[in-house]
C-alpha cells in the first residue's frame, strides 16, 4: 500500500458516504444523537470495504490504518451535513 492508494481511497469513501447519509438522513427520521454514530459507523464499514478492495497486504497496519481513515471520513461527514443543513435553513 503506498500514498497514491491511500489517498484515492479517501477521497472515494468520502464521497459515497455523503451520497450515503442524504439518502439515509432523507428517508427515514433520524434523531439528531444519531446521527453522528451512523456516519462514523457507516465511514468504517466504507474504509473497510476499501481496504479489501484496494489492499493487497492485510496486516494490521493497513486495517488500523483504514479504520482511522473511515473514523476521520465519518466524523467529517457529519460536520459537513450539519454546516450544509444550517446553511439551508438560514437562506
């Protein structure tokens, strides 16, 4: 695994998870506590599908590698939706 791998695995998992949480977030009503542990949850399980398919070495430093990076991604995501739905409730 080396940088250029990595990096375009961040940047697809972070665009299918915002893809992911509009459409979860639009379909069914979802508490505001819940909402951060979805994105997390669902940026893990995206890094970790990622890994299986970009990684040809599993050892545990990719795993924990890409677990950060779906953590991070998640923990983002949820920044982002907040500071865009605010945004459209302000205009």
């Amino acid at each position: 695994m080396n940088a250029q791998e990595l990096q375009i695995g961040s940047v697809a998992v972070s665009v299918v998870l915002s893809i992911i949480l509009r459409m979860v977030y639009g379909t069914w009503e979802v508490g505001p506590r819940w909402k951060p542990w979805i994105a997390v949850g669902l940026g893990m399980i995206l890094a970790f599908v990622a890994m299986w398919v970009s990684s040809s070495i599993l050892d545990s430093k990719a795993i924990v590698s890409f677990l950060v990076q779906g953590f991070m991604t998640g923990s983002t995501a949820t920044g982002l939706y907040e500071l865009t739905k605010s945004r459209a409730e302000i205009q």
